[in-house]
C-alpha cells in the first residue's frame, strides 16, 4: 500500500513540474512561439554615450515592433567582455549582439584595419558614403562568413588627441608621447607615423591608465572623453579631427539563424531606425559638449594645418598595400572615388 502511495505521489509531481516547464518563457533566440525570445546586447560604453544610448533605442524599437515578444538586454560598460572578448563570444554565441569597431574585425578579415587609419576619409559625409554603400555591403558579406553580420553602423564621432603634457598643434607635438591607442594593428602603427608612443589598452582600463601616469593621454571621441570623465585626469584637447570613427552593430550568426523570418525583419528594421537616432544624436551632442569640458577646465585647442598630420599618416597606404597586395589598393581608390 505505501509503495502505491509513493508511485501516485511521483506521478503526481512529474505532472506538475511539466506543466511549470510549459509555463516557462524561453531565453533562447528563436524560442517557443508562445514565450519570449531575450538577447544580449553589450556595448564598451557608459550608458549616456551615443553608442549605449544608440543600443538602447534598438532595444525600445524592437520590444515595441515585437509586441514584446522579442527581448534586448542592453549591458554597457564592457559587462559582457571587452570589445575583442565580446566579439569572439558572439562568434561562439555565447553573446548575441555587440557594438565593435572597424579595426578590432581585421584580425577575422585584415582588409578591415585600413578603415581605422587615420585621415583615411575627407569628412564625415564621406565616411558614411563608405560605410551606407556596397562596401559596407561588402563588409558585412565577409563577416557573415566569420560568424558575424553587420545590423548597421553607428556614428562614433570624431577621434580627437588629450594629454597631460602639452596642447598638440603639430606634429612634432606627438613626439614621444605615451599614448593610449585601441589594441588593433591601424591604431598602433597611426600612431607610430605620427610620432607618438602607442599604448595599446583596453577601453576599460583608459581612465586607470592615465591616472596613474601608465599613459599620458588618449584619443577618443568627444562624447567619450565627457562621459567616461577623462577631464578629471587630462589637462589638454586638442581637436585633431584624426580618425573619423565608426562602431559596427553585431549580431551573431548562430543566433541570427535561430530568430525566425518575422522576427530577422522587425530587428533589421529596428537596427536602422537606431542608426539614424544615433547618428543625429552624435551630430547635436558635439558642440554641447565642448562647451561642457571647457568648463570642466580642459584647454581646448585647434591644429595649426591638418594636413601636415594626414601627410604623416599617407605612407601607410602603401605599407597596407604592400601588405595585403592588390585588394588593399583596390579599396583605398573605391574609398576615394566617394570624396566630393
């Protein structure tokens, strides 16, 4: 009679735990019609940068053109990995989505160092006719072959040079000095031609670095140099206008083929309405901006003649031509083909 008793309670238990089990909502992408598809967005960013504020509006389009039913959970400050972490994550699909640079991509396709060199573009009308025409096509053929595929491509603002040494209005002014730079191949050997000693770092580690001398300065955008308070610990701005700066939207494809047709569609479409909102923010915070750092008692300077810096950044061409043979010179004339 007790054994009896012991089987109907196991039964009993049985169906109850799988009837929770079919009340549970999905956190995998391309779950149960019936529960909610939830996806991992991480960003290197604060949380009022373009870039995260830019992550953050896909997330509010999505849930709305969803209906709720597809989630993005928005992690900025590097929580889910730095940027060449994060990047090899989505390729596993340990991570679903993920904003990167052009440069931290060339170590999956080299072609896409040349796109972090400096002065590379007239101005940022024609960075974005690079990047919103086929060859920002092209970019995202590649990468979907890598395990990779582009959703759209964000504004990252203009790259400008502080210090704690001196305003930098030439290029002798770079001579010897410690410099933080992104840890991809463009940045370091840009810099190297300019004169300065690259010092490649994490984002994260930016503002540690340069409190505690490791670095003399950085080069960032102007919105990353207010909102990551890199004034509390740089004394000089100097508007070098060096690398006009684009962060590519990511989404893995492990997980893109686990979203459904419906569900592929209504985030493309999110991805280019964010693009947009994160590009016209760029463009209306800069100035902003600058008037806020002034304040904070940063000394903000001009460059005597930019085009004394580009000519120290042109032999690269033909070091990344060399280098990659005649692709590489084959996209350096397609890119300039779009200056007007």
């Amino acid at each position: 009679m007790l054994k009896k008793k012991t089987w109907t309670l196991c039964l009993l238990l049985l169906l109850f735990l799988s009837f929770l089990g079919g009340c549970t909502s999905t956190n995998q992408a391309g779950g149960a019609a019936t529960g909610k598809t939830v996806l991992r967005l991480g960003t290197d960013t604060a949380p009022d940068t373009p870039e995260s504020r830019g992550a953050q509006k896909l997330a509010e389009l999505v849930k709305e053109k969803s209906k709720d039913t597809v989630e993005i959970q928005v992690y900025e400050n590097a929580k889910l990995g730095a940027m060449r972490d994060r990047n090899e994550s989505m390729r596993m699909g340990t991570v679903d989505m993920g904003t990167s640079s052009v440069g931290f991509l060339s170590g999956y396709e080299p072609l896409m160092g040349i796109f972090d060199l400096p002065y590379l573009y007239q101005d940022k009308a024609h960075e974005m006719r690079v990047f919103d025409g086929p060859i920002g096509q092209e970019i995202d053929q590649k990468l979907q072959a890598e395990g990779l595929r582009v959703l759209c491509y964000f504004d990252a603002g203009s790259r400008q040079i502080t210090n704690n040494r001196r305003p930098i209005r030439t290029p002798a002014d770079l001579r010897g000095l410690r410099l933080r730079v992104p840890q991809s191949e463009a940045s370091i050997e840009g810099f190297k031609a300019l004169g300065a000693t690259p010092t490649p770092l994490p984002f994260g580690e930016v503002y540690t670095a340069l409190q505690q001398g490791v670095a003399e300065g950085q080069e960032n955008p102007i919105s990353l140099v207010f909102h990551n308070k890199f004034y509390e610990v740089q004394k000089f701005l100097s508007l070098t206008n060096h690398q006009l700066f684009i962060q590519v939207l990511l989404i893995s494809e492990k997980t893109w083929r686990k979203l459904s047709p419906d569900q592929q569609q209504l985030i493309m479409e999110a991805a280019q309405e964010a693009q947009t909102y994160e590009r016209d923010l760029v463009t209306r915070e800069e100035a902003e901006l600058l008037t806020h750092l002034k304040e904070k008692s940063m000394q903000i300077n001009e460059v005597d003649h930019p085009e004394d810096f580009a000519a120290k950044a042109l032999p690269l061409r033909e070091i990344y031509s060399k280098h990659l043979g005649q692709q590489a010179r084959n996209l350096f004339e397609r890119i300039d083909l779009l200056r007007q």
